[in-house]
C-alpha cells in the first residue's frame, strides 16, 4: 500500500495549480475544486502513513501540498479554517 498512496501523493502534487487549488480528479480536467474535507484528508494521510511506515519522506515530499492547499482556503475565505474547525468539535455558529 505504501507505493500506492506515495505514487498517489505524487499524482496530486503534481496537479495542484499554482494558487494551491486540488482538482478532484488528476490528471486535472477542468478546474474542479476539492471539497474541503477531502483537501484536509490529504494534509492528515501524509502524516499517518508516516506513522504507519516511519518513512519521513513521505512528511518531507507532501508538506508543501498541505501547505499550500491551506493558503488556498485562507485566500478563498479567511474564517474558513476556524469555522471548519468550530464544526469538526460541535461548536454551534
């Protein structure tokens, strides 16, 4: 499984645009947005599959994908990251 979700890691780093937008499908097609929860998946898989494998490649080659997908959300919408977060802990708006 490692050589999937790394060769699958790679395919979306690859895609990202320039603004740190994902599509939801690579190659890109369009320029269909991910969903938020997907985009923050792809933050946390990095980091469980180097807890899983205790490779450290995996956090050095994906922290610029998570980086840049969260300068992408504060760019779209400032207060989306402490809603998300006020929603993921059951903290009513």
């Amino acid at each position: 499984m490692a050589a999937f979700y790394t060769k699958w890691l790679r395919d979306i780093r690859e895609s990202q645009k320039e603004d740190g937008s994902i599509s939801d499908v690579v190659p890109l097609i369009g320029s269909v947005i991910l969903p938020t929860a997907m985009g923050n998946r792809l933050c946390r898989y990095p980091w469980n599959l180097y807890l899983y494998y205790d490779d450290e490649r995996i956090l050095e080659e994906n922290l610029p994908l998570g980086q840049s997908w969260v300068d992408y959300l504060t760019s779209i919408n400032v207060d989306i990251l402490s809603s998300s977060a006020n929603t993921a802990i059951g903290v009513a708006e």
